[in-house]
C-alpha cells in the first residue's frame, strides 16, 4: 500500500511546524501498518521581503502586531506545546526562509526531506539558531546526512540554478491561488487548509489506500477543496 502526501509550509510558520508534526505522526501510524507514505514538501515563502541578516524575532512582531505580539507568542506557544513543541520566542531570530528551502530540496533528492524539514523547525523555534546562515545550514545538512556536495552550504546561494528553480515553485504556487499555509493534499483527495489533527490526517491517509475506493466529494467548512488542485 503507497500512500502520498504533499504539504505546503515554511519552516518560519509556527502553523507548518505543528501541522508538520500532526502530518508526520499521522503517517508513522500508516507506516507501522505497513504502509509505504511518500510526503512531499512544497515551499511557501510567508515573509519573501525578509532579509537573510539576523535579528531578534520579537522585536520584529512587535512592530507588525503592535502590544498584541507578546500575547499571539504566548498563544501559540500553548499551542505548540499541546503536541510537545518547544517554543522560544525570546531567542527565535528573525530570518528569510529561502535557504532553508533550498537545503530541504536538496535533502528530498536524497530521500531525507523529513529529517530535515523538522530540524529547520526546531533550529528556527527551539534552539533560536539562524537558519539562512551558512553554518547552521551546513550543520543542519550534516546532522541529518544530507550530501551538500563539494560546494558545501554555498551550493544553497540564491544565484544557483536550484535557487532558480525554487523560485519557479513559488511562484506557482503563488500563480494557482495556494494560500497560506499549511495546505495539505493526501492522494488524490481534498485540497485541507490550515492545521488539521493528526486524526483526520490519519483518516485522509486511509482514504487514499487502493482498498478505499473513490475519492469522497469535499466537505464543507475549511477543509474543504479550493480551486488550488493544479498546484499540486
């Protein structure tokens, strides 16, 4: 039994870390079952003005969220932890994501985009490391296993020909309306947006199996389909 997922997300997005999680849990049950799961990550950029030079990352939401940035960190660091997440917004740093995106293509030629998707998570939110820098990408790469070449991390510049082709799947996913995310598709099913439990992420994975027939229509409500299908 082959069972494909595809997830938009970026690895600043406290939303993708969660809905991350969930996604991988719920797969981890398919796979114990015997399942073969293959995800597929898609990049979305949700601050593409960012600059690549460090900063504090709650200075810079108190600026765009004014007296409300403390209590929105507060929330979703509640909410994080309710799947065993860490997060550290008093040492996240403020950062583009585009590197990082570049390192998780890479890993996923090589079959290690999993690993690497939730090491990026956690350097960004836990470890409040720097993940458009060159040493934390290299150090990311090592960990996991992942083969940067003889270039080492500056084969992640943005004037690379992968840096070209990043910058085509955003802008398709842009094109076709993806909004933010994450976005979810298991199989051929329903476009799910927004976080989604590990259950019902589960349960997409069980429709998706060539023992369950037709893909049910679309449920109302905001997991419903959205004419976003031709991006994935």
């Amino acid at each position: 039994m082959t069972v494909k997922a595809d997830m938009v997300l970026d690895v600043i997005c406290v939303h993708s870390y969660i809905g991350y999680t969930r996604l991988v849990r719920a797969a981890d049950r398919m796979r114990a079952r015997g399942a073969d799961v293959t995800i597929t990550f898609r990049p979305y950029e949700i601050a593409p003005a960012a600059s690549d030079s460090p900063q504090p990352l709650m200075p810079v939401l108190e600026r765009m969220l004014g007296p409300y940035a403390a209590t929105q960190a507060e929330i979703f660091t509640w909410q994080a932890a309710r799947d065993g997440l860490e997060l550290r917004y008093d040492r996240a740093v403020a950062t583009g994501s585009f590197r990082a995106h570049l390192l998780i293509g890479r890993a996923a030629e090589q079959g290690l985009a999993e690993p690497v998707v939730e090491r990026l998570f956690r350097a960004h939110f836990t470890d409040g490391l720097h993940i458009a820098g060159e040493e934390t990408l290299r150090e990311v790469a090592e960990e996991c296993g992942v083969d940067l070449g003889p270039g080492g991390a500056g084969a992640l510049a943005k004037g690379s020909e992968e840096a070209e082709e990043l910058r085509g799947q955003l802008h398709r996913l842009r094109r076709h309306g993806v909004p933010t995310p994450p976005v979810f598709r298991i199989g051929d099913g329903q476009i799910l947006l927004g976080v989604q439990t590990e259950d019902v992420l589960y349960e997409a994975m069980v429709a998706a199996g060539p023992a369950a027939g037709p893909a049910a229509e679309p449920a109302a409500g905001p997991a419903a389909a959205r004419p976003v299908d031709a991006a994935f």
